[in-house]
C-alpha cells in the first residue's frame, strides 16, 4: 500500500494556468452628434404657413458633437409636394428627392469683433476680449457644404474710405513662435469701407479648392481648446475650426498670405470658429469638432412654385 501510494504521486504533473484574470465591461452608448438640446428630431413649419412663392424662409438649429473625436457629417434633403409620390419617410431609400422650384441649403454666421489685444505672456483676464457695444464689428453668413464658399458680408465702424481684407487665418503647430495665419491661409475678398465706414451687405463667391479648416492647421485638431475657456480667453461654441478676421489691406500679403501683425487693434478677429466643406475637394463631409455648430435651414421657393403643400426633410447621416 505504501508503494502503491508512492507510484501515484509519481504520476502528477505541473499545471499551467490559461488565464489570470478576467475583465468585463458594459456601459450604455449613446450617439455622438445630437441636436444642442440632446434630441435626435425637430419639426419646423416653413414661413409659419402659408408660405408665399418667391419667398425665402430659414429655420434656425444647433448641432452638438458630444465627442472628443471630429464627426464627418453630411445633409442629405429630401424636397416634395404632398401627392407627388415623393414624400419618404425618412428611412426610405428614396429619400433625397429634389423638387423644381425649392432650393435648401443649410448656412451658418459667425460675428468679427474687435479685442482687447494683449502682448504675449500677458495674464489679464481682459486679454482677447470682444469690445462689444462700440459698433465696431462685422458678420460673416456662409454656406456650410458648396463647391465654392458662398457668403455674405458687411461691417460698420470701420476707418472711412479704406480697404480691408476677409481672410482665413490659420495656424502653424508652433503658433506662438511662428505666427502669420499662412498655413495655408486663404485670402476670402476684399471690400472698401464708404464713407461713415461701413461695409453695407455684399454677397460673394469664391472657389477655395479646400475644406476649413485646412488639415495642416494647428486648430483642426481635436480638441484646440476654444471652449470653456480652456485656453484662458476663448468661450466658443465649436471649439475646433477655422479662424476668420478682417484686416486692413495694408496688414495683409496677399501673396504670401500672411499677416503683418503691425496694427492689430484695427483687426476684427473672430468669436467662433467655422467649419466649411468644400464638396469638389473630398466628397461631401462637413468636419464637425467636439462642441456646437450654429446653423439655419434656408428654403427659397420659386416665385412660380405652383400651390401646394411641400415638405422639406434633411437627415444629418454620417459621412463615410
């Protein structure tokens, strides 16, 4: 019995363990790009109804990306008139019916203003604040997807009789040390103050051949910190983007794209950033960076649009 139990023994062997330890996670996911109030869907009655033919009529939205990560975004529109066999629902593939007389597009605005420039290092917390309430100011509505950067402009309060320049100023990597707004930069139009100094509306295009924010641009990244104050001025809704100003022509190498930086009090520099898609650049896809994108629906009805009821549908879907 003895050996017997000694033989047993003999017979075991060393075991290897498959797995220390084990990990399981779950959570709840939630969707990334939501209306500003977290809903996913609003209705909006063009023009109040009735709406009168030859009319335009705009919608006011917001876009919210809840994430740290840029969402490349899209609309996609439907156009109908009740009847007609094109009114889809929204999970339809037919959807994006385009109907004669109605045009939609979908364009955003963004305010100039004058600040308080501060020499670099300086700490205040007045530095890069808008002067607001002195006049001295501009606005900049666009078009958010276009083959070419469609836009409206005016100021006021600027100095009578002189040129000033819209241009896109964008960062190097190093912008503190290599600074200019010539990365690539893009000179937008160029406009001559009357004489009381204002730019009365002026509506432009001009084929950029480039998205803003340009790809090399320090604030294209992810997280650029224009939001919440993140950088120690800037409270922006959309805190990646692209920076537009109003300078001076003669702060402004056209060819170079660069800025002079001599008289920056007399610049109009932006209180939020933009975002633009060049749709003839890389397909239809509008980069949406971490926070909250303004916008307005504009609808323009033909001023021989037959009576009717029409419906106008736009899903923002993923750009892939």
């Amino acid at each position: 019995m003895v050996v017997a139990g000694v033989l047993v023994a003999g017979l075991v062997s060393a075991a290897i363990l498959a797995v220390y330890t084990t990990m399981l996670g779950e959570g709840n996911v939630q969707q990334s790009v939501v209306f500003g109030n977290g809903k996913i869907h609003k209705d909006y009655v063009i023009g109040n109804s009735p709406a009168i033919a030859g009319n335009t009529y705009t919608q006011e939205y917001n876009l919210l990306n809840r994430s740290e990560t840029t969402a490349p975004i899209k609309f996609v529109t439907n156009q109908c008139i009740v009847g007609g066999g094109h009114c889809v629902d929204f999970d339809d593939s037919n959807f994006g019916h385009h109907e004669e007389g109605v045009e939609t597009s979908y364009w955003s605005t963004v305010k100039l203003e004058n600040k308080n420039v501060c020499p670099e290092g300086a700490t205040s917390s007045d530095c890069w604040q808008p002067k607001t309430g002195d006049d001295i100011e501009a606005t900049l509505t666009y078009e958010l997807a276009a083959p070419t950067f469609n836009f409206e402009f005016e100021a006021t309060g600027l100095q009578s009789n002189e040129e000033y320049s819209l241009i896109y100023y964008a960062d190097k990597q190093d912008r503190f040390t290599d600074w200019g707004g010539d990365n690539p930069g893009a000179l937008i139009a160029t406009f001559k103050a009357d004489e009381h100094g204002n730019i009365p509306k002026q509506t432009g295009s001009i084929n950029l051949k480039m998205n803003l924010p340009a790809p090399g641009d320090w604030n294209a990244v992810a997280d650029p910190d224009y939001c919440d104050k993140h950088n120690g001025y800037d409270d922006y809704d959309l805190c990646r983007g692209a920076k537009i100003w109003l300078v001076p022509s003669t702060e402004y190498d056209s060819g170079t794209k660069k800025v002079k930086w001599t008289n920056p009090g007399s610049y109009l520099f932006e209180t939020d950033l933009i975002t633009y898609d060049d749709t003839n650049a890389d397909g239809e896809a509008l980069y949406l960076g971490k926070g909250m994108l303004n916008f307005f629906v504009k609808n323009v009805l033909d001023v021989a649009l037959a009576p009717g009821t029409y419906k106008v549908s736009t899903k923002v879907v993923p750009a892939r």
